[in-house]
C-alpha cells in the first residue's frame, strides 16, 4: 500500500518530532480529525512525556485529539498496542484475518464504534504494515 503525505501532514508529523524528540514513523489523521501518530519501538515513553505532557502541549497547540501507538513488527501485539487503552483477551491472526477478542461487551462495542468507524480505522492502520484481509472483534 502506497501512503502519500501532504503538506498539512508533514507539517504534522514535523512538529511532533520537534516537541517529542521520538523518531515517528507515521501519522493518520482519521475521520474524526484526531490525529493518531505511529512511533518507533522502545520510544512511546519519550513521545508521551512526563506525566503525559508532550501529549498534552501537542493536543494543545493543535486544537485536536491526539493518540500515540508504538508500533511492533508483530500484528498481534500491535493490534494490541493500537487498540490500548481498551482491554484484550487474546488477538488470534489466521489466514489473513485478525480476530480481537475483547474482555467484556462494552470493550467490544468501543472497539467497533459507531457504524464501525473505530473498526475501519484499526483495520485501516493495521493494513498499512501488514498484508491482512480483515480484522473481527469477538
């Protein structure tokens, strides 16, 4: 899959690294204009900062939500990793679908969302790394 950025996007990604000083890999903007930046392994506690103040400064300056995922060249603990802070009983990956088995009712209908947003953005992201077909929260 080909990701194209844009000048808004780079403008983005360039502040991020200015304030947090952790190397980003990538940064989504999704259909609720939140931003989601991806960061390099062993590098989420650089990102967030001290009692979450990069996370803070940055959603300041930015007038958006913002979320901040470590990625991890393993499907199953990034699908872990992107779905945080919401509790996971198991993530099981089998022919290229990614099944999430959420820990109650209410995690799996926050994972969904409404009308499956939350599910095509995790299933978006995820497809940006790996060669998956779907992703099903049970």
């Amino acid at each position: 899959m080909k990701v194209i950025y844009d000048d808004k996007l780079m403008a983005y990604m360039s502040l991020f690294e200015k304030v947090t000083h952790a190397p980003l890999k990538d940064c989504i903007i999704d259909q609720n204009e939140n931003l989601i930046y991806i960061v390099q392994p062993a590098q989420i506690s650089r990102a967030i900062g001290k009692a979450g103040s990069n996370v803070k400064r940055l959603s300041a300056m930015l007038n958006r939500k913002i979320k901040i995922v470590e990625f991890n060249p393993e499907i199953k603990q990034f699908v872990r990793n992107l779905v945080a802070p919401l509790e996971v009983k198991d993530v099981a990956e089998e022919n290229g679908v990614v099944t999430v088995f959420g820990s109650d009712t209410r995690t799996r209908g926050m994972m969904i969302g409404r009308d499956s947003q939350n599910l095509k953005v995790i299933e978006g992201i995820v497809k940006r790394y790996f060669k998956i077909e779907k992703i099903m929260v049970r």
